[in-house]
C-alpha cells in the first residue's frame, strides 16, 4: 500500500473551485463513485480540474495514493465513466491501476435479482463492475471465460477484499457483512483480447 498521504478527504482545490459551470451535484457524483471504487486511496484526494459540458462533463481527480482519475458526469450527478488516467508508482516498479481500467455500474431489471452482462477486455486490462447490497445478503457472481488468463477480485465497500484473485473456473457465492457498493474487478492477464460474460445475484 502506498503511504503517502495528499489529503484527508476529497475536497475541491482552490485552484479550481470555480469549476467552469461544472455543478457541485457533478462533482460530488465523480467523489462518490470514485470513493466506491478506489479503495483505500480513493478515500480522500483532490479535485484537479473540470471541464463543463452540456452532455457529459469532465472532472479530473487525483486520490491520496498520487493516481490521476478521469470522471464522465452529468450535470446532475450521474456517473457515466470513471478511469484511470496516469496511475501512481506503488513503490515496488509496479504501477497502480496498470493498463485501461473503466468502471460500470451494475443494475438489475425492476423485480428480478440478477443481471448479466457481456464485456471484452484487452490485454493486461481490467474493468470495475459495482453494485450495492446489504450487509446479511447473499451475492453471486460468475465470470464465463471465452479464452484462458482470466481472473477477479471481489472487494467490499470498505476497500477490503472479500474474495482473494480466482480464476474464470471458480464461482463465488456467499453470505455479505456490509453494507454499500461491493467491486468486482475483472482481470485479462492473458496476451490477447478476450470476451467475457459476468453474472450477478443478490437475495
């Protein structure tokens, strides 16, 4: 884990607090999400600029680990994109957030309890897939490999990991303790592209 520590909590920097027309609901958005996905460094950190669109604004964001994220939002706080723009070095010649990173909000259909999704991944890539559960339920996930080098990482809402890197062979399901967005993330460690499917449950 990387030590160094730049804030103690996400706040916008004075350089930037005038932020264009960008809304303060936009900015919280981009602080939110990245707050569900960053892990421990992206508890706290700094606004670096934004830029205001009438689709989709940008917010760039630098967590406390030193790693530069970059946040698509609407005006209201929606989240359409969150990636890694320039990550920071760990300290050990390894890079966090290596290769393209996007992030996707997991949402299951009105009366049912699961999705599934179809995804690709390039090589050395990795994608984010959050969703929110309770602390008691029980969640499922499966990953269906089309190719070999695929794996995943299940953590909890506080940074945490819940599951340990598992191959695309072997499903998790079990029992959560705690409540807010859990993240799947889903590697490619194999040198060429691979296609996927991911599917989620929640009782």
């Amino acid at each position: 884990m990387r030590s160094k520590v730049l804030a103690a909590c996400l706040c916008v920097s004075p350089a930037f607090a005038f932020g264009a027309d960008v809304g303060q609901d936009a900015i919280d958005g981009c602080i939110d999400e990245l707050r569900a996905v960053g892990g421990p460094d992206g508890q706290g950190g700094t606004v670096i600029s934004t830029e205001f669109s009438e689709a989709n604004s940008l917010v760039m964001l630098q967590d406390r680990g030193e790693t530069v994220w970059r946040c698509l939002v609407s005006n209201g706080g929606q989240v359409a994109e969150l990636s890694v723009m320039q990550a920071a070095d760990d300290g050990g010649g390894a890079m966090a957030g290596s290769g393209s990173e996007t992030t996707v909000r997991v949402q299951f259909a009105a009366g049912t309890t699961g999705a599934e999704l179809t995804d690709s991944l390039l090589p050395q890539e990795s994608r984010r897939y959050v969703l929110g559960a309770q602390d008691g339920q029980f969640f499922y996930f499966r990953l269906v490999a089309n190719g070999p080098g695929m794996t995943y990482v299940i953590y909890n809402p506080d940074g945490s990991v819940l599951l340990d890197e598992m191959g695309a062979e072997q499903e998790y399901r079990g029992q959560l303790w705690q409540t807010g967005d859990h993240v799947v993330q889903v590697y490619n460690t194999a040198n060429g592209a691979q296609s996927y499917n991911v599917i989620f449950g929640i009782d």
